[in-house]
C-alpha cells in the first residue's frame, strides 16, 4: 500500500468556530415556546423534608409550576428499582438506599434537589427557586471519610489481588510504610452542566446535552422512558470540558426530561456553579496505605497497596485506585485491597485518570520515599525494578518504552542538576527541588463506526456519532484520514456528536483516537481499495499496475515508480459515473489483543521552587513525556498533556473541596474559594512524544493520551518538595500550612 504521508502539526479543525462563537454548546440552544427550570437544594445532608412551601415561588412572576416529590410525574422505566444504581442499569450489588430524584421526602446528601422550578425564563425561575421553603427532621450525617476509614467495605467486582508472599514485607531489609490521602477533587469545567429537552411527538425526544457519549444519553433515557432508542435524537457537538462528569446521565437530567413532557413544553436546565460540585460527581477522598519492602542493591521485595474510598450510601461508585501497583514493577509479592466507605454524599463519578491519577500518587510517592532510604536516584531505583512484561497477567506489554522516556524527560529537566540531599539546592530566597513520576493507564480500542464520502471534488467528510469534549478529536480524525487518503486536511470535514450519525462509545477512557480512530481508518482504507481497484483494472488508466505500486496524494493517485503517471481522484471517479465514494465501517479489537497488556505510559519531571518563609510551592518547570504509541495529530497531543499538567498542578498544589463535617455541606463550592491553576500557575511546559508505534492496538499503532497527562503529576511535585525542602507531604494539596506545619 501506499506510504504514510507526513504529520505535520494542524491547527484544531473546530478552532475558528470555537474562538468566534460559531460552536454552539447544548445552553445555547433555543427553542420556540421554551421554558426553563433552576434546582433547589437540600439544606441538610441527612433526614427527611417535614414540610415544603411552594406557594409563594407558584404565584412568582412568570412561574409555570413547581415540582416537588408530591406532584413529580413519574419516570416510567424507574418504576421497578434498579439496584444499585440511582438512574438505570447495570445493575450492581444492593446499597443501602436507593435514590430517585424528587420522588421521596428522604434526604440522602447537602445539596439533593428537593424542587425544581419552571418558568419562562431563566431569571424568573431562579427567583421563584429562591422563595421555596423546606423544614426537615435532620438526623446526624456522615460525610467525613477520614473518621471512617475502617468501616470500609468491599465493593461487590473487585475483589482483592495478590501473589507472592503474604508477609514478605516484614522480612525486607529495607521497609516503608505510609498513609497518603486525596481530598475531593470536582471537575469544573467552563462550561455548565444540564440539558435540553425537548419532546418532538407524543414518544419523539430531541436532547441537546452535556454528556460525553450521545449514545450512551439515548440508551439512558430509552431505559427511563420505555422508549425505542431510535426515537430519541442526542446532540452533542460541542462540549466546554467534560472530565469525566458527562460519562453517565444524571438524575436531574432524567427529571428535566419527564417535565418537559409534563409541561408540553421545550426545558432547559443550567446548573450554577455550585450545584456543579454535588449533582455531578467528584473524584472521591481517598485514603491510602502503602507498604514496601526492598533489599540493599534496590530490587522490590514487596508492595502492598490499601485504599478506602467514599461513596454515596445509594450508590457504590468504584475505581481502579490500586491497579497500577499489580503491574507497574517487577515485584515479586504484591497485594491490594480496595475498599469503599458509603457516606451521607452525592456519588462520585470517574474524574481524568479515574482511579489511577489517586493511586500513582501514593505508589510513586512511596517509590520516591524509598529510593531516598535506599539512598538511590529515583530514576536508578525504577530502572532496577524495571519490567518488561506485565507480572500480574504473565503477558507481554503490546509496546513500552518507558526507559527511553524516563531518559529523555530527564534530559530535558536537566535532572544532572537535582542534588541527592534534600534542601542542598538554593537560589536567593528559594529552595530547588527536582521530582519525577510514572504515570500509567489502559490503553483502550473499544467497539466503534464510523462514516466517510469521498466526492468527486476531492473532498471527504467523516461522520461519527462520537462527541469532543475538547480534546480534539475531529482534529485527529482528520489527521487519521488524511494520513490514509491523501486528502488535505482542509478538504476534510468532520460531523460528529449525534446520535443520527454512525454509532460510537463514549468519550472517555482516553479511547477514542483508538476506537473512533480506528473506525475512520478502516472506511478511509476502503475508499481507497475501491479507488485503487478502478485505477487498475482492466481499461483502467493505470491497469496492470499492483497496488503497492500507487501512492495517494492530494487528490491524485500516481505510479511510484513511473514518474508522471497518474490519475485524479475526480477523473477516476467521474470515468466510473461515481459521484460519491461511501463506506461506513464497524471496527473492534482483534482477538490478538488478549495476549498483550496495553499501556500508555508517561513520565513527569518537575523543578519547583519553595520558599521556606512562606511554604509556596511553584512549579518553576514541568516536562511530560508520553509514550503512547504513534502520535496522530502531534499538537493535539501535545495541547492534551500541556492541558493534563495544569490540572495536575491543581491537584498537587491547591485543589480541595472542603466539607463542613457539622452540615455535610461543601464551604468552597464556588471557583473564588476552590482553586484550580490559573495561567500564573503554570510555567511553560515542555511534551515529549516517543511516537513509536503500537503494532498490537489499532491500525494507527495510537494509544490513548487523555489520563496519563495527569496521571502521576501531583507525586512528581510532592517528590520535588520533598527534594527541595526535605519535608514530605502525603496528603493533597501541598498547600503552605502543612510545609509550615512540618519546618
Ligand atoms: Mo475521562 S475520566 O475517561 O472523561
């Protein structure tokens, strides 16, 4: 087949739209004969509403109706309760409430609407909200993990792991143990959550959404409504930030659906931003213990690795905390245990580096600590441990160049100049430290379609119901056609984020270049099979010639080897009364992939700088390097880690969403009091790629990206503090009090 064209680095397809205004997210949508509708909030975390008034925000201005547990029309598929979950399947293991959005006076967490009121405007219904009145009968809440870490339970599909021995920690030579914990984290991107929905016939539902998979919305709300799929239209184009909080539909979002019908009119809900913090999702406090052995020439005798986490007591949301531990390095005795605590709290939902972005950052904070007692460069102390194939399945890695990656990262930190000794390294008032990481996570290729047409303009367009929740997959998309076709990437149009469009998994996982990637890849190589099978055949203008031969480029398919000789895409297609070229193409993993573990890796260095006085940390530096296979779309790529760093410097540095334990009720829910960094924050960042392909995953050799520029961030900062100031800090952020704390 023809050769692989260039990758040149391509502005973001969606761009200009995006910077104009063009690019119109599920609020900006209006309908004729809209209504809209604001949420109101439990005041207390646990007990039971005694009384509610809605009189007063009934008779307010513009105010259409007010629903409320006594007067909310029912959600059909809700009827029979689905275990375990609040909104529909799968079902999991029975939890100890069950939770239905405004059908119940029962109070599960701060924050759970108690009321949603409808008016015809948005102002409007946000008045009438503030006049609704609720008394409760409160009982004492729950809601402060740290005091619960022993009361974790198992969840019902992760079971405990472990090989090796048992006690071989306590015959190490050298040993550590250590508690790390992550406060709540919450997503908060620009764009607010909610929805539009709109009911276009008596069993006709058009949704315009902030959801990271448009299929995944339909499905939710066929469940809930006992409808065909097919009668229910998603669109989600455009998404301001996702995260990982529009990987599920939400009950609020369910409710909006059913008062619309109610109401006979389109609805539209806009969170606020506070509201933002409970009703979708968090990354969960976790608490984490983990304990190492090695011996003196640096080779792991034993991990083990315990983490608790909260969830909701209607709902037990679980993660892959402790994943890493059981593959990371060549350790012979390794154990982990995960374990959930169920808390008066709204239910967690997978944040970016869902499960693993928590765990590496006790497994390479310990790994770090560990190399400082067995007097070991961290970097020295990983080589050592090193492994080539994957110990907890027995398997190869379907490709890893870590090594290459820790080299090159710390070449360019210029980690020659880190100082062995914490607290050796100053510049005038500042303390310098250097600390590195390891990040890891799945490397995906989920089941995907995909669409493209080839016109005799030599134009292409792409067409798959996947959305972007702005990492830039039609850019890479393109990149992937163009890469096969030939076609420029201005000739390319990408239509995405609806369900009308060929089916495609959500967007998350960090899976879609390799899913949705693969999909386009393979309707992409079809139109050229069939391009190429009219170019030579018999009477065609390049007959006899073998497809090997013929490279595509530009419009214009050529003989390689006979320079000169070619034809245009049009001409061909034209001499075949062809005016379109269609192919649509499902596409999965192959069977081979069981025998490999597939990884995308990363590495981050950082220098920091702290001030001793004051116990500001900044990140003076930051290098992240990915391996994560071929590179399709390199500024893309480089944007996504550019971008996992500054949410890594949130999580490392400032970001915590604080619980008052006396309410159950979150103090900072709002962006002035919750700090994520900010552009003073972040220094300039500088990506490596190690672009080498994956011959196992997909056709692309891409692995997925999206996790692993966040995941391990926040140890490398903890590890340069450490490095700088000698003092560790274990528990996140490593804000100034607790280096102050330590001095
Ligand atoms: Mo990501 S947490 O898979 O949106």
């Amino acid at each position: 087949m023809t050769k692989d064209t260039k990758n040149p680095p391509i502005d973001r397809v969606d761009g200009r739209m995006k910077v104009t205004g063009g690019a119109r997210y599920f609020a900006d949508f209006e309908l004729p004969d809209m209504a809209y509708c604001v949420l109101v909030g439990s005041e207390i975390a646990r007990g039971t509403i005694s009384s509610l008034d809605t009189k007063k925000a009934q008779g307010a201005p513009g105010v259409l109706d007010v629903f409320t547990h006594q007067n909310m029309p029912p959600i059909p598929g809700w009827d029979a309760p689905v275990e375990g979950q609040a909104d529909g399947p799968p079902p999991k293991p029975k939890t100890e409430e069950t939770y239905r959005i405004l059908s119940s006076p029962k109070i599960l967490f701060d924050g759970q609407p108690i009321a949603l009121v409808v008016a015809d405007t948005y102002e409007r219904a946000t008045y009438a909200a503030s006049l609704v009145k609720a008394t409760y009968a409160k009982q004492v809440a729950r809601t402060d993990l740290s005091k619960h870490v022993a009361e974790g339970v198992a969840p019902g599909r992760s079971g405990d792991y472990s090989r090796g021995k048992a006690d071989a920690h306590q015959t190490a030579p050298v040993t550590l143990e250590a508690n790390y914990t992550i406060p709540i984290e919450v997503h908060n991107p620009m764009e607010l959550h909610g929805i539009l929905a709109h009911w276009t016939g008596p069993d006709k539902l058009m949704i315009y959404a902030k959801t990271q998979g448009v299929n995944a919305t339909q499905n939710a709300m066929a469940q809930a409504f006992k409808l065909d799929p097919k009668n229910i239209h998603v669109h989600t184009e455009f998404m301001g930030g996702g995260f990982g909080m529009g990987l599920r539909t939400w009950p609020q979002e369910t409710a909006v659906v059913a008062i619309a019908r109610k109401i006979g009119r389109p609805l539209k809900l806009v969170m606020n931003r506070s509201q933002m913090f409970t009703l979708v999702g968090h990354r969960p406090y976790t608490a984490q213990t983990i304990r190492m052995g090695a011996d003196q020439t640096g080779k792991l005798v034993s991990i083990s690795h315990a983490a608790t986490a909260e969830t909701a007591r209607y709902e037990d949301f679980t993660e892959a905390t402790v994943n890493m531990t059981k593959f990371m390095y060549a350790c012979p005795n390794v154990s982990t245990r995960y374990r959930i605590v169920r808390l008066d709290r709204s239910v967690p939902i997978w944040m970016r580096g869902p499960g693993e972005a928590t765990g590496a950052f006790a497994l390479e904070s310990a790994m770090d600590e560990m190399a400082h007692k067995l007097n070991l460069d961290p970097i020295e102390f990983r080589l050592r441990n090193y492994t080539e194939t994957d110990p907890e399945h027995n398997r190869p890695y379907s490709s890893k160049h870590l090594k290459e990656a820790y080299q090159k990262g710390a070449e360019a930190i210029g980690w020659n100049n880190r100082k062995p000794q914490p607290g050796s390294l100053r510049e005038g008032n500042w303390l310098i430290g250097y600390g590195m990481s390891t990040g890891v996570f799945n490397a995906f290729r989920w089941e995907a379609s995909a669409r493209a047409l080839l016109k005799t303009d030599g134009s292409l367009t792409l067409q798959s119901a996947v959305t972007d929740i702005g990492p830039g997959t039609g850019t890479a998309l393109t990149m992937i056609a163009h890469n096969v076709l030939g076609v420029p990437v201005d000739k390319i149009k990408v239509e995405y984020g609806d369900t009308s469009l060929p089916k495609a998994p959500s967007q998350g996982g960090s899976a879609i270049v390799s899913a949705v990637g693969s999909a386009v890849f393979d309707a992409c190589t079809a139109i050229k099979q069939t391009l190429i099978e009219l170019a030579v055949k018999e009477g065609g203008p390049l007959a006899g010639r073998q497809a090997d031969d013929l490279a595509m480029a530009d419009g214009i398919l050529s003989v390689e080897k006979e320079p000169g000789k070619n034809v245009t895409v049009s001409e061909l297609m034209q001499a075949n009364n062809l005016t379109v070229i269609d192919r649509t193409k499902e596409s999965k993993a192959g069977p081979d992939h069981q025998k490999y573990s597939m990884y995308s890796f990363s590495v981050h260095f950082v220098q920091v700088r702290v001030n001793p006085l004051t116990g500001v940390v900044r990140v003076a530096k930051a290098v992240s390097v990915a391996d994560s296979g071929r590179i399709v779309s390199p500024k893309t790529a480089a944007s996504q880690m550019i971008g996992g760093v500054a949410g890594g410097i949130g999580m490392a540095l400032t970001e915590e969403a604080v619980i008052d334990h006396r309410f159950g009720r979150f103090v900072n829910n709002n962006f002035a009091d919750y700090h994520v960094a900010v552009h003073a924050d972040v220094p300039a960042i500088e990506t490596i790629m190690i672009d080498k392909p994956d011959p196992i995953i997909n056709p692309m050799g891409a692995k997925g990206m999206g996790e692993i520029a966040l995941i391990g961030f926040a140890g490398a900062v903890a590890n340069a503090v450490f490095n700088a100031t000698g003092q560790r800090v274990r528990d996140l952020p490593i804000t100034p009090d607790k280096l102050l704390r330590t001095v």
